[in-house]
C-alpha cells in the first residue's frame, strides 16, 4: 500500500521572494515522525450486548460531550453549524438540508450500534477509536465504520486526519470475529491469519502496524487467502442482544501491551536553499520571514536578513504548531543560527516560549540536525552515500517506517559522534 509501505519521500517544490532574495523549498507532506501511546498500553472495550443509540437531544444546551459516546447521541442530533463546530472543535460546514434531513430522521430506523472501542493516551490527552454500525433508512444494510475522538479539558470531539491511523484501520476493515482474535492474541479458524496474529505477537506485546501493514499489502494483491477476514467480503453477524444508552451501560475491558507509534497529525517537513532564479511565491513562509524581520528590527530600525533553514509543521489537540530554524543576521554583525516553536494560527505566528513534550524534541532535532540528515533517516529507501544514518533506521522506526521521535532523539545523542557531519547546520 502506498501509504502503509513507505519507500521513498515525495516531495512538493516551490519558491518564494522575500526581502531581495530568492529562496526554494523542497516539502513533504508524508508521515515522518511518530510517538508512542503513554504507558505503550491501550484498552480494548466490549460493549456488552451491543449499545443502541437512538437517543436525540432536542436543543444545544442538552449537549456536554463528556464521553465519546456522548459525542455520537450529540453528533446524530446536530441542528446548525454551531453545534457541527463544538462537535470537531473545527470550524466546518454543512447545507441546510444536511441538518433538515437529520432532524426529520425516525430514531427508530436511523441509529448507530456500537460495538468495539479502543481508548489509549499520548502525553496524558485522552483518545478513541470506536466500531460502530450506522443504520440509515436509505440504505439496504448498515455500514461499518471506525471514529476516532480526543477529549479536551473533559469535553470529547472528533479528530479528523488525513490518513488513517494502522489501529483504525483495523477497527474498520477486519470482521468483529478476527478483529477479537487479533487484539487478544488467540488462535482463528483461517490458518493464514493466524500466522500474521503471532507474527504481530512478540513478548506478549502488539504491533498493530505490523498487521496493518501485511493485511494492506494483502488487500491490495487480493490473492483470496484472506478474504473471509474482511468485513467488506464477510460482515460480522448481527447482533442479537442490546442495551440502550445510558449512564451505566455495561462493557468489558481488557488492557493490551502495544509497540504502537502514532504518527502526528497533518506533518510537513520542507527545507530551504538559496537560489536567485527562484520567482515563485509561499505565503506561509514569506509571513513567517516577515513577521520575524519585524520582532528583529534593531534601534535604528533596520530590519534583519532572514533566511529559514528548515521547517516542520504539525496539529496537536486542534493547534497548528511550527518549528523553524533559521538564520538571522543584523547590520555589521554575524549571522546567528535560531530555532523557535510557533503557534500558527489564522495565518500568524506566535511564538511559543512554554511547549509542550513533543515540541521540545522537535525543537532539539531541527536545532541539531542538518536538512540531509532528517531528509535521510526519514527516507524508507536507504541511500549508500549514507551509511551511518542507514545503520540507525532499525533502532528508531516501526514497520510502517514511522519514527519514534523519542527514540532518534536518544540515538542522536549516543551516537553524536559518527554522526558528527550530519550535525549542527
């Protein structure tokens, strides 16, 4: 699968002018780097039996989204783009007759079951992944489907990415019976699956992206050996027994070890390089030189030269984060080399003086590391002009050729001194 094997970076390139020079860039916008669950544990939920929610608020001021499974009876009831909003924290929007047909829908034949939850924590925030079927009078048979939400400060809302996480995935495409069988290690009646189970199984510990990867790759050649595994060519037998919504409904539990990587969401890395024939333009960049030409200007009110290095750009509980390096030099001086975390927000910077976990090893690597270097290690392809970054990509990458953040970070420093001319641009 092109998105679940990643063998090479592909990039996007543009240029931009600013302040007489002529500046390129070279983007991507694949999945680079990841990090691990908290506690490297999740919790797989049963509801049991089955939850129905037909529930419907009448007005807003019913809505709280203190659970996920609130977020969905507040989802199947939303009147207005308001609301739509509050439940993504985004500002999305829909027609008018989206919100129509929703409140004209019959709660008896429009509904959703919820079957399967996942919840995990990455730096303490709360997230889950939710099996659900959707039952819509329009439609035959319902549809299965996974949702993921994040909860913030207690309040739960949707997370939507670009691409879905290996744990989605499998919550969505495998049939309820394998989907059980994978997350609790146990043995199926389809020999094939079973190898991948306990290849995806090692000291009793799971790798949900080793299975997705296998069954993506597999999908993709269709050789039949797995099909009956899918939910699409074998959907999961109805559920005969159910519960309604609420307060106290009954699930059970069971906690996984994982060696589990969740990638960041909405990643760009680009990097910069001089060149006078350059007439293209990027706003975002050209706004970030500006605005720190600005906070520069010196006390006779010159403005000094910026020229950004490299630059990654991520989303984090619903904020847009940018870390730059860069390098400024002011009249009759030498030029400095800076790295700084950003708040991006309505098209400005702000820059972040307290950050969070994540973005202090960002930081750390984009200060350290020279462009070719994250350029190298984060390529799935090994380049032989490389050949003490290549020896490092088994001790920092999962195997959807993610890197654990935290642990290039660890590598860069106990091997600072091989990687000495890959270091400090």
């Amino acid at each position: 699968m092109s998105k679940i094997i990643f063998l090479s970076i592909f990039f996007i390139f543009y240029g931009l002018y600013s302040q007489s020079q002529n500046i390129d860039g070279i983007c991507s916008e694949a999945d680079l780097f990841g990090i691990p669950v908290d506690n490297n544990q999740i919790t797989y939920h049963k509801y049991a039996p089955v939850l129905q929610l037909k529930k419907r608020y009448a007005s807003f001021e019913e809505v709280k989204n203190r659970t996920p499974e609130e977020l969905l009876i507040s989802q199947m009831s939303v009147q207005n783009n308001k609301w739509l909003a509050y439940n993504f924290e985004n500002d999305i929007k829909w027609k008018e007759e989206q919100f129509k047909r929703i409140t004209s829908q019959d709660p008896e034949k429009n509904y959703i079951e919820l079957i399967r939850k996942i919840t995990y924590q990455i730096n303490g925030t709360n997230y889950s992944i939710l099996r659900l079927k959707i039952y819509d009078d329009r439609k035959s048979k319902p549809a299965t489907l996974s949702l993921m939400a994040s909860c913030n400060k207690g309040k739960w809302a949707f997370v939507k990415n670009k691409t879905r996480s290996p744990l989605e995935f499998l919550m969505s495409n495998l049939n309820l019976q394998y989907l059980d069988k994978t997350l609790e290690n146990e043995d199926s009646d389809n020999s094939r699956f079973n190898e991948l189970i306990k290849s995806s199984w090692r000291s009793n510990r799971l790798s949900p992206t080793n299975i997705y990867r296998i069954i993506g790759d597999n999908m993709l050649v269709n050789d039949g050996t797995l099909d009956k595994v899918y939910e699409r060519a074998n959907p999961s037998s109805q559920q005969t027994e159910f519960q309604e919504y609420h307060e106290n409904f009954v699930f059970t539990k069971n906690t996984i070890n994982v060696n589990y990587l969740i990638p960041l969401t909405d990643q760009e890395f680009c990097y910069y390089f001089p060149n006078q024939l350059s007439q293209f333009d990027s706003k975002s960049i050209a706004q970030l030189i500006e605005y720190l030409e600005n906070e520069n200007i010196n006390q006779e009110g010159k403005k000094p030269t910026i020229f950004p290095i490299h630059k990654f750009r991520y989303r984090q509980d619903n904020k847009v984060f940018v870390i730059v390096k860069y390098s400024i030099r002011l009249e009759n001086e030498e030029a400095k080399i800076k790295t700084e975390v950003f708040d991006y927000n309505r098209g400005r910077y702000k820059v972040q003086n307290e950050i969070n976990p994540v973005n202090s090893n960002l930081k750390y690597l984009l200060n350290v590391a020279k462009s070719d270097f994250i350029i190298q290690i984060s390529n799935g392809e090994n380049n032989a002009d490389y050949p003490e970054v290549n020896a490092l990509k088994p001790e920092t990458k999962d195997a959807n050729e993610i890197l654990n953040l935290k642990e290039l970070i660890q590598v860069i420093t106990n091997n600072s001194s091989s990687l000495e001319k890959y270091l400090n641009n």
